[in-house]
C-alpha cells in the first residue's frame, strides 16, 4: 500500500504537468505565436474597431492593404458597408 501511494505522489504531478504543458503548447500554437526564434508576424488585415450592436450583430472597421473598410459582421454573414479609399466615410 505504501509503494502504491508513493507512486501516486510522484506520477499525479508529473501527468498534471504534462496536460497543463499540452494546452500551454496548444494555446500557443492556435494563437500562431513562434515558438522559438522569429520576429513578430506582420498580419495583412488588422480589426482597427469593433462596435457591437446587439446579439449577434456588430459594426466592425478593418484595415487591409492600407484601406479601411467598415463591415457589419451578423450572424447570417459579413457585409461591406463602405470604403474609405472611395471617400465614403472618414475614420480618425
């Protein structure tokens, strides 16, 4: 009985370590931070607002290739809404 319970002492932390260090690296990797080495990832579309609306529904201003674009982001889908390289509205 003594050798069971020592074993449980010694492996129960290993194998809370290990689970905790799995969803550590899972965390990690779905956020796509690098792991080791690397710079920081330039991403090519960035949320600059985000206004919600109600359940479900929300305004959203997103800039891509140097353009600002508002959407309306709904459960049903993403509509584009306006532009601004077409002077359709201004965002400071």
């Amino acid at each position: 009985m003594f050798e069971y319970i020592l074993r449980l002492l010694i492996l129960l932390p290993i194998i809370g370590g290990m689970a905790w260090g799995s969803l550590w690296l899972w965390k990690r990797v779905q956020m796509g931070v690098p792991l080791v080495g690397g710079g920081a990832r330039t991403r090519a579309v960035e949320m600059v607002d985000v206004l919600p609306l109600g359940p479900g529904s929300k305004l959203a201003v997103v800039e891509f290739a140097g353009r600002r674009i508002l959407v309306a982001v709904s459960r049903n889908g993403i509509t584009r809404l306006a532009d601004d390289s077409q002077g359709d509205f201004h965002a400071d």
